[in-house]
C-alpha cells in the first residue's frame, strides 16, 4: 500500500520536438498538474509510475481529470 508521500515518479511528454522530463518525488498528481499547467504549458501528458517498484500505473492526458492519488 501506498504512504501518500511523495510515492509518484511522473514522466511528462511535452509537444513534438521536445524530450520528456522525470519527476521523481511527486506527492499530489493534481497538485502536480497546476505545476504543469503554470510552468511547463506545453505539456501534453503524463505517464504515472510508483516510485518505490517502478511499476507504471495510469496514464493522464492535459485536459483529464486527475484525482490526488491513484487508488
């Protein structure tokens, strides 16, 4: 079970052209996506992976509702 701790890594792809970034300590993934939307607005979406195994767990794209967790 997940601590609700900074228990995220979030790879992010950003319009054609530019090279994706990894974000490896992400707690909120809402609070994350006002992140992207205020400094990086040229993302596209992110791919959501528990940052302890490394197992991917959701995909989100720009305009989807994104929850504060993944249950």
């Amino acid at each position: 079970m997940l601590k609700k701790k900074n228990d995220y890594s979030v790879l992010v792809f950003f319009e054609k052209g530019s090279k994706p970034k990894k974000w490896q300590y992400v707690n909120k993934l809402n609070g994350f996506k006002m992140f992207l939307n205020r400094d990086h607005s040229t993302w596209q979406y992110m791919n959501v992976y528990n940052r302890r195994s490394g197992d991917f767990m959701r995909q989100f794209k720009r305009d989807a509702f994104i929850p504060p967790f993944i249950e």
